[in-house]
C-alpha cells in the first residue's frame, strides 16, 4: 500500500503530509474545518496558528534556535514557509499568520498525489495513518483514541492573547524598540507601552479581579504541566491574570519585564512594559505579548485599555481559553512516534504532549518520515537524545506515565553536558555543539531512510 491517511490540518499534520508526499507517497488529508469549528481557530485554512505568532527565538544559543537549525537540516517545509512570510520581531521568528497558512495550503496542493479532504473524522481509520488531530480534537475522535489507548485523555486549559489594530495605539506614549537593540544591533520591532509604578500597581489590582469565564474544573483527568489536580492551566502558557494573582514579580520579571528599554519621554527605564508584536506582513495588526487571558470579553477591553497607549485600542481578536487534548504518550508512543497498540498508527503534534510550534512541526516530521518507512517496510528513525527533536520524542514516550507533562523543547531535555559547573553561555554552546555532531552523525548513518 502507498497510501498514507493523515487527520488534522495543523502544523504537524501538514509538516507530516509533505514529508510524505515528497517521498512519493499518496496522502489523503482530512480538516474537518470550516465545515466543523473548533472553541480556538477562525478561519479553516491549514497551518492555522491559532495563539502567537512567534515560532520562537533565531539565536543558536536557544533551544528554539538549535531546533530550527535541525528542521532545516531535515528539509521542514513549514519552517521554509516560516522564513518567507516572516514579520519584524527582533531576534524571534514571528510570520503575518494568515500568510503562512495560505502558502502551507499552496505548496501541499503542488503535489498530484495530495488529497484535502474537509471531513470530520470520528474514528480511527483502518488503514495507515498518523493521527495529528491536536489539542482541539473533537469529542466523538477524542472519544475514539480514549478506547484506542484503553485510557482517558489527559487535559488542560490553554489561552490565547488579544490583537490590536495598530491605528488605535497611542504613540504619544507608546514607543518603538526591541531590548537591549542598539546592544544587539536589532531594529525596533516591538511597541512598548511604558507603565510607571503607580500605573501598573492599578492594572495589576485591575486584573486580579476582573470577571472570568468559567471553566469546568470536575473532570478527574485535569493537568497543570505537572500532576492532576494542582492546577488546570499549562505553566508554559499561565493567562495574564492567573500570573498576576502570583505575584507583581511574575509579571515584571516576565512578559511585562522593562529590562533593555528606555522611555523616549523619560529617558528612564519603566516600572514595567507592555509589549506588541506585528501580527501581519502589512504592521496593521499587533499581538499582546504575553498576555493570553480568559477575562470576560467586556473585562479585557476594559482592563486592557487602562495600559498607557491603550486607552482607545481596538480589537480585531479579544483573548480567549480552550481547552487542549492529549494522551498519555510514555505508554501510548515509542520515539518513532508510532503507536504502540497498533504499527500502522503513527501520533503527531499536541495531541502527543508537544507545546510549542516547532515542536510539533517536528514531531509531524517524524512521524511523517517514519510512516512512509513502515510502508516500505523500511527501518524507522529514532533520532539521538543529544538532539533536540530525539530529546522532545525520549521525553514524551519515555517519561514515567504518573507524572507525563506537556512539554516544550528546552535545553533541561538533553543529557548533562560533561561539565555542569560552566555558565549559561558556555553551557548552551556545548549543547548546540553536541546536537548538532549528533545529527550529521545520525544522518550519514541513516541515508537511505531519509529518501
């Protein structure tokens, strides 16, 4: 059989349908959007991104740096994509989202052996196929891969942050600049909307007590990134007020930190800093850093327009949460992203325990390569721990089950450096270093499973 049957049009779903339709293989693709919504996505383009738009940090010293530095060595087509529909953000990776997903949908539909199908798919298909369906899966699949792994789906709440119309920021206080710019020899590409200390202290008092919508929290199977039951949020991902309700600190020493800025009207560093990112080829359109939310649609304008620069903004997206789906991969998956239930069923994507837009896009790659290896009857990929895409794959099929987290690539993922005592900058170069030996290492040596 040369067909390969792939369910979800996000990004793993579609890094794994090109890795398979270059490789000759025909790929039925099932979306089940616009036809069927999910409580995230807006539109039913493929690739939609549907919280940042920022792939992460360029800087080799980076866990997201080196793993785009193994993405292109492996011949990503959505990191490709990435970088031609690419927005000024400084040192990030950030793309004009709408862009992204039409050019994903264009290059996919190149191939004469790709088939998009707009269909929900409620069970599991009995032929090959890699299941990459996302944290929005819907209830009846979502049902079906429960009584597939034997167990429930794990879950938690993810948020996604508002955009903003840039004509209604107010440049009389807002300023353009990146951190440290002039420092690292970047451009301004973030507007920075400074807070003095009495100005923060009301928004902050503002937000711990603003009306939220209410999220069910009797399920058993609720995670917080660590264990059932302590929380029903995602650290990786906290919205805006839960981190204020921890503390001023978590705020200032995280997305609002005024570290690297200077006030054009002050020439003083603020108390604190709220950031916009451009969202669009066009700068029409700006994203608020950090701060995903789950406040009442009235309670976010109201609350967010008290930020200095802010007070006549408009929205084109307010900020929303959903909850995010995933199994147990440790006793689901092996590293090859293949199930371990049934051979012909590859994983892929969130639904795995992935965070983050790399991540997934590698975890579509593997499981898109390998599924084509099962088909030929080929050996399958595992790629070195001293990588990052083999350390996210050891990490989510390797972990113990009891304590199984989501998880982003991170440099904590990769065996212990020889000398640990270093300092940050030695220390991640070291780990660059040996990921990167160890990929041309493992590439030469598996060839010809890669054609």
């Amino acid at each position: 059989m040369n067909e390969l049957i792939i369910v979800g049009g996000g990004l793993a779903g579609c890094e794994a349908a090109y890795q398979a339709l270059k490789r000759g293989v025909s790929v039925k693709l099932y979306e089940m959007r616009p036809l069927t919504s999910t409580s995230a996505h807006i539109t039913g383009n493929l690739a939609e991104l549907v919280c940042s738009n920022s792939l992460g940090s360029l800087l080799p010293d980076r866990a997201s740096g080196l793993l785009m530095h193994e993405l292109e060595k492996l011949d990503s087509l959505l990191l490709r994509i990435s970088r031609a529909t690419a927005v000024p953000s400084g040192s990030s990776l950030s793309v004009d989202r709408n862009t992204f997903s039409h050019k994903v949908e264009q290059e996919l539909g190149k191939f004469p052996n790709f088939h998009l199908i707009r269909y929900e798919i409620k069970t599991l298909p009995d032929s090959p196929t890699i299941l990459a369906s996302g944290p929005l899966t819907s209830p009846s699949l979502a049902e079906a891969v429960a009584k597939f792994t034997g167990q429930n789906n794990l879950f938690f709440y993810d948020a996604v942050a508002p955009i903003i119309f840039r004509d209604s920021i107010d440049f009389s206080i807002a300023f353009s600049a990146s951190r440290f710019a002039a420092e690292k020899g970047q451009t301004a590409d973030y507007i920075n909307c400074p807070m003095s200390r009495d100005e923060f202290d009301a928004f902050v008092s503002a937000l711990v007590t603003a009306d939220r919508i209410p999220l069910k929290i009797d399920e058993k199977n609720i995670v917080d990134g660590v264990n059932a039951g302590k929380s029903k949020f995602f650290e990786g991902c906290l919205p805006i007020e839960i981190m204020a309700e921890r503390g001023q600190k978590a705020l200032t020493f995280g997305p609002m930190r005024p570290i690297g800025l200077m006030d054009p009207r002050t020439n003083q560093r603020p108390y604190a800093v709220a950031q916009l990112r451009q969202d669009d080829l066009s700068g029409s359109l700006y994203n608020m850093v950090g701060f995903q939310t789950n406040l009442t649609y009235p309670e976010q304008k109201r609350v967010f327009r008290m930020i200095p620069g802010l007070k006549h903004a408009e929205f084109i997206r307010l900020g929303q949460m959903h909850r995010n789906t995933f199994i147990a991969s440790p006793t689901v998956l092996f590293p090859t992203m293949q199930s371990k239930i049934r051979p012909d069923v590859f994983f892929a994507g969130q639904i795995t325990g992935i965070e983050g837009y790399l991540g997934n896009i590698s975890s579509g790659l593997l499981a898109g390569i390998n599924a084509v290896n099962f088909l030929r009857n080929s050996d399958l990929l595992v790629f070195p721990p001293t990588t990052m895409i083999g350390a996210l794959c050891r990490y989510i099929t390797e972990s113990s089950p009891d304590h199984f987290q989501p998880i982003k690539a991170n440099f904590g993922l990769l065996p212990e450096i020889k000398n640990r005592y270093v300092g940050r900058l030695e220390r991640t170069t070291q780990y660059v270093e040996n990921a990167s030996l160890a990929m041309d290492t493992y590439l030469q040596e598996v060839g010809d499973q890669l054609r």
